[in-house]
C-alpha cells in the first residue's frame, strides 16, 4: 500500500518521493544535513542530450542527459540531493564549489 501511495505522491507533484531509511537514498532537499557545500541546490532546469562515444582506453559511453554548462556544481545530477529525471536516479557526490 506504501509503494502506491508513493507512486501517486509522485504522479501527482511530478517529484520522487524518497522515503528516509529504506535504503536507497535519502530526502532529496537541499537544506537537508550535510556540510556547507556538501548538498545540492535543485538540478539545473537546463539540459541537453550527448551522443555517446569511445574513450581513448576503449571504454564505451552511452548517450546521456547532461545539465546545461554554468559556473557551479551543485545543481548537476550527480550532486548529492539533486534527482535526476531522465533516469530516476538522486545524486551521490559532493559539489566541488
């Protein structure tokens, strides 16, 4: 029944619900914890698609949204507390600003 009303929380507002202690993330707010510079401010409305391509070592790279360019990191997909909506997935790494 918890897994419904989540899915509806989130049809509804159009943001994933994330709840504490089950495991797979945490709250998804940027004011949440952390250290100063630490968390997310909310992913870059701004993105655009890469196509993939072949490192050097041979390594493939799938294609993949990208947040647009700008002077900072803590609004990119990875950064910790920022969701992505392209894959569902919520940022794990520190801002390095």
């Amino acid at each position: 029944m918890a897994g419904l009303v989540g899915t509806l929380l989130m049809f509804l507002s159009g943001r994933p619900v994330v709840a504490k202690g089950g495991g797979r993330g945490g709250s998804s707010h940027p004011s949440s914890g952390g250290k100063s510079g630490t968390r997310g401010t909310g992913s870059n409305p701004k993105s655009h698609s890469t196509k993939g391509y072949t490192r050097k070592d041979g390594t493939h790279v799938r294609p993949h949204h990208q947040t647009s360019p700008n002077n900072t990191t803590r609004d990119n997909y990875n950064t910790r507390g920022n969701y992505n909506p392209h894959n569902g997935k919520v940022g794990t790494r520190s801002s390095k600003d």
